[in-house]
C-alpha cells in the first residue's frame, strides 16, 4: 500500500503524540533516549481477533474499525474469528501473542470476569490484557409477556415480588451479563425468580412469548422488534437515564424501581500486556478517534451501540468498577461456569 511523504509525517507525528504521555513520566536522560529506542511500527499487517463467530456483534464492530485504521497506520488490518468459550479462546491467544500486531476486540466478560467465573480459565484479564479503548456500550432491557402484570413498572415489580420463586427468569447460559445482571437487580430489588439458562437469547425470547419465563434482561438490538410487535412488554432499561438506542422506554430508575442502577454490555479493544505503552497509546488513540467519526458512529449506532470512544485509562477504570460490582455478586450467588 503506498502512502504520500506527508501521511508518513502526519503518522510519525500521531506516534510522537500518543507516546507523550508515557514518555512524561521519565525523567532525565530516559526521557531524551525514549524516542530513538521505540521500535517501529507498524512492520506489518495488525490482526484483530474476535471470540465469536462472523456477523456476531463483536465481529461486525471489528470489521467497523478495520478500513479506517488500516488507512490510519498504513498496514492492511485483519480480522480473525475464533469463536468459543463465549469469547475466552481469542482472548487468550491475544494474551499470549507476542508479535506486537495483534489485538482483540472483546466483550465485558472477557474483561473483567472470566477468571472468576471460572478458575480454569487460562487467563488474567486485569493482569494478562492491556486496555485499549471502550469502543461502544448498551444496556440491557428489562422485558416480560405481552400481558405481564401491573400497570406500570412499580407496579410490575410488586407483582413481580408476589411471585418468589414461583417466577423465573431467563438468560443465554450461566455467567452471562444476562444472568448475572439479573442476580444483580434481585439483590436490589427484593425479587426471587428462578434462574433458567437457554442457548441463546432467540430461545430466551420463544419462552417468554409462550409464557414459560416471567422476566429476562435482553439486548435492545433484538428486543425492541417484539417489543414494537406487541409480543413483549418493556419494563425499562437498564441505564441510569433514558438510552438514545431506545428512547421511547423508561430506565428502572427513571421508574423509581431502583436507585443508581446501571448495567450495560460493551465491546472494547485490548492488548497483550507485553505490547510496548507506546504502541498501546497510539492505538488506543486512533480507535477512540475512529469510534467517534460521524461515518464509524453512525454505524455502530445501528449496530446497537452508543459509542464511548475513551482512552486506555477511560477502559481501565471501567473494567475495575464491573470487576468488582459483578464479582461481589458473583461470589454472593456462587456463580461458577465448569
């Protein structure tokens, strides 16, 4: 791929830029050696991995970013699905990759806490993977029967609170953001319905339809369409305000069912730890300026994202509050996936 004299300038000048951060914190001669020691990059074409299989959300946000970034860094940009072990594959082989040309693009769960739900995984997330950036984010939506109970969400979680574990819900397998979510809005909300795992959220949906689940946390993107056909009821979303994904339904909070709730799904991009800060800061960079594009917005709005677009340390700080808040739920509940 052939570039003009002044892109090679303009890249060299967004290298100097986003190492500045880190090369602040040496001191002295370090600092003045820093610049002539930084390897070169990029050599060659970057491999972005995915954990889940072609036209999956991750995938389609992957494949979002690959032709501006490679126009970015000069260098074709790959993407490579290696779905499995709800996205844990993948990410491991980015931990391990040690060419400085491969990153992934992950879920929550593979950042935070994979480890917890399950010890054999091979994996750190918060020792093993460098942030890159929060790409995009949503939350879920809470949703019942077309002909669930109660006038309005108060009213439902009355109802709701009636039922015990005479009620159950549903979600896309144990220790999915729509489990453990629901495990989180129980123990804020005083309600008790009975975990019943599916394959997939198209199955959490039949059920529901046909009346065997009471309640499920759902993505907007494939909730809305039975929502807007009558053959689901929204109770509200799961963000402290209104989502623009979804502005015609109430937060929880919004409803007065809970105070300060929030629960979202997002998709990020991170590194091996081993790959040069240099290299992780220009990355990290040019994704949250690409993320935040009106083109790259545009689609991944209807994709069903808002776009975050932060830097390195925007995704660090959000993946040490989830770790926490889910892991604490976690460990209460006793979640494990074998």
């Amino acid at each position: 791929m052939t570039h003009s004299i002044s892109r090679r300038s303009a890249l060299s000048a967004a290298l100097a830029a986003a190492s500045a951060p880190v090369l602040a914190q040496k001191t002295g001669k370090q600092a003045a050696a820093a610049p002539a020691s930084a390897p070169a990059w990029p050599t060659k074409p970057l491999r972005i991995l995915v954990g889940f299989p072609g036209g999956s959300t991750p995938d389609l946000v992957a494949r979002t970013l690959a032709e501006p970034l490679s126009k970015a860094i000069g260098q074709p940009v790959i993407v490579d699905n290696k779905p499995g072990a709800s996205g844990n594959i993948a990410a491991d082989a980015v931990v391990k990759a040690t060419d400085n040309h491969t990153i992934g693009v992950m879920i929550n769960g593979n950042m935070t806490i994979a480890k917890l739900l399950n010890p054999a995984t091979p994996f750190d997330p918060v020792r093993d993977l460098a942030p890159i950036s929060l790409i995009g984010t949503a939350p879920l939506l809470l949703c019942a029967p077309a002909h669930a109970p109660g006038a309005n969400p108060l009213e439902f979680f009355v109802a709701a609170r009636n039922g015990g574990n005479k009620w159950s819900y549903g979600s896309p397998g144990i220790g999915t953001v729509g489990h453990i979510g629901m495990e989180l809005l129980k123990s804020k909300t005083n309600i008790d319905p009975v975990h019943v795992p599916y394959p997939g959220n198209p199955q959490v949906i039949n059920a529901m339809i046909s009346g065997q689940i009471q309640l499920a946390l759902l993505p907007p993107g494939l909730a809305v369409q039975q929502v807007r056909a009558g053959k689901l009821r929204a109770i509200g979303v799961t963000s402290v305000n209104r989502s623009p994904l979804v502005p015609e339904y109430p937060s929880l909070d919004e409803s007065g069912v809970t105070r300060g709730f929030q629960l979202e799904i997002w998709t990020a991009a991170a590194a091996p730890q081993s790959m040069p800060k240099p290299i992780v800061a220009r990355l990290s960079q040019l994704i949250a300026d690409i993320s935040r594009t009106p083109d790259v917005r545009q689609k991944l709005f209807a994709q069903g994202w808002q776009v975050a677009g932060t830097s390195s340390e925007g995704l660090a700080n959000r993946v040490r509050n989830e770790t926490a808040l889910l892991g604490g739920i976690i460990q209460m509940r006793g979640i494990k996936v074998e």
